[in-house]
C-alpha cells in the first residue's frame, strides 16, 4: 500500500491566505485533492461574496435592498438555519443582517462615524424583522445579510469533508486562520497550532495541540482604527451599532470549525459575559481581555507553552 506522502499548497481565497497540508495515499493524486479542496472554496466564495454582483448573496441583497421576496436553494437553507441557532443562543447578538453598519464604519482612517448615521443604520438591522419560512425569505426595505461570520468556516469543513470522501486521513485545511483538522499526523501525533497574540505582532499567546475537529478566533487585531488612543475593533454589536471592548481576543476549539468559529464571535459580542458564557457552553477556549488578562480552559497549556 505504501506510506502517505506529505503535501503542502498555498493559495488565496476569500479575502485570505490559504494553505492546505494532507499526506496523500499513493493511491491518490495529489494534485487532484488539492484541486477539489480549492475548487469547493471558489465554488463557496463566488456563491456567497458580497463583494461579486453576479453572486447568490448579492442577487438576495438586492431583493433585500428593495423589500420583497426570494426562494433560496437547500445548502443556503442550512446556512440560514444555523444562523438562526445562533441568534437565538446569542440572544439576537450574532446577527447576519447587521453588516449594514459597515455604511457607517471606516476601519481605513482613524475616525469615528456619525452616531445618527448608525442609529439610522440600526433601524433597518434585525434577523427578527426577515420573515423566514422554509426556503422563502422576505424582507423589508432597505435589509441585507452577510455570511462573513460563517461561510469560510463552512468551507474549512467542507473541503475536510471533501478530502476524507476523497480517502486522505490525515490533514489540515487553515483558511485566513479558520483551521479544520482532519485526523492526526501519519505518525499519530498532534497539529500544532499557534494562537496569536491580539497585541503584540508575530507573538502567539500558546500552541494548542489537535489531532481532529475545527478551531477559530475572533479578534479586533485584524482591522480597527484607534481615536483618541482607544482602539476600535470592527466587530459591531448589532444592538448599539459600535465596537465590542471587553476582549481582545477568543479562541474555540470545537468538532467543526463552523461551531468554533460562530462561539468565538458570540463570545466578543457578549463583552463582560464572554468568559462565563464560554464557560457554560464546555468548549475547550481561550480568551484575552481589554486589560491583557488571558483566561479560559485552554490557558494553563497557552501559559505551559508561553512559559
């Protein structure tokens, strides 16, 4: 049969960075599996985009845009009904229709925004307002949605999915920092993976050891602005409409890195009840606050490493 053989690929995809490492059978092709992974990632991100016109995401946009009603297909269904989950479970702060505050945020200058530009904004945000029934969306005037918080974790799975259908055992897909594992390396050990420090550039806070399932951050280092020597984030709480501030920075490890990557958000959006919220919800994590405290039931192996 022969030994798996080690393969590593980088490409860019959604906005990100990409790599994917698998050992390939040498009853595959390795070339191919790298081809299917980074065709289901193209085939996701030209579906779901909001930066393409011509995708699905922006043709239920602007039915959104004008107030009105669409059919959407099966796979966008069950993106619909886990964001749903977790609007609920957030109670209403993990929020798809709130990506209109961008109008009102510029994270490319240091300024802040016009508040009566985001209460305006506010008025048309809301999952509770998008009338949801089965495959049939209605809106009213003046909404849009964004899979930004779930999609390119959904795509990890997938492509993890995809690879293992295809016969690789061993693998990780890690897109912009979105990471799903697929088994352990050929000689049983762990992936390591290092999770970043939300303040100091090049540190990590530890390395976390996984041998299967996703793992996913959420933090305000990768865009803000700083006003006045306080930083702004570009998580937006969808109630006020301005950034979250308790903390810096949380890290979930979870069976799928779409369930990591979703408890992350909700977990910054929570602010001081982040951690507690965290807590309950009995995933392995690991947050930093505003004030650089780290905490979380991953910390003492981030400290046993940092140490």
């Amino acid at each position: 049969m022969g030994e798996p053989v080690g393969h590593h690929w980088t490409f860019r995809a959604m906005g990100s960075p990409c790599e994917l490492q698998c050992h390939v059978p040498p009853s595959l092709v390795a070339e191919q599996v790298y081809a299917l992974a980074v065709a289901e990632v193209e085939r996701l991100e030209a579906r779901y985009s909001r930066y393409r016109e011509d995708s699905f995401l922006s043709q239920i946009n602007r039915v959104a845009t004008a107030g009105g009603r669409i059919e959407v297909d099966e796979e966008t269904a069950g993106l619909l009904r886990y964001a749903d989950t977790c609007y609920r479970q957030s109670d209403g702060l993990f929020d798809i229709t709130s990506g209109l505050l961008r109008k009102a945020w510029r994270f490319d200058r240091d300024e802040l925004p016009d508040p009566d530009r985001i209460t305006a904004l506010l008025r048309r945000v809301g999952w509770d307002r998008v009338n949801w029934t089965g495959s049939t969306l209605h809106f009213s005037p003046g909404m849009e949605i964004d899979f930004g918080g779930i999609v390119k974790e959904y795509a990890a799975d997938r492509v993890a999915s995809l690879c293992a259908s295809a016969g690789v055992r061993h693998g990780m897909i890690n897109l912009g920092g979105d990471i799903r594992i697929l088994g352990p390396q050929p000689d049983g050990s762990p992936w390591r993976i290092g999770v970043r420090d939300p303040r100091e550039p090049g540190a990590v806070l530890g390395v976390l050891t996984l041998t299967e399932g996703g793992i996913a951050s959420s933090g305000d280092y990768e865009r803000g602005i700083t006003v006045g020597g306080v930083r702004f984030g570009h998580i937006l709480n969808p109630t006020t409409g301005w950034p979250v501030s308790f903390l810096r920075a949380v890290t979930v490890v979870g069976e799928l890195c779409l369930v990591a990557g979703s408890a992350s958000t909700i977990a910054m959006l929570k602010g001081e009840s982040g951690p507690s919220w965290l807590q309950a919800l009995g995933l392995p994590h690991l947050w930093m606050d505003h004030r650089g405290h780290a905490g979380g039931s991953l910390e003492a192996a981030a400290a046993s490493d940092r140490g």
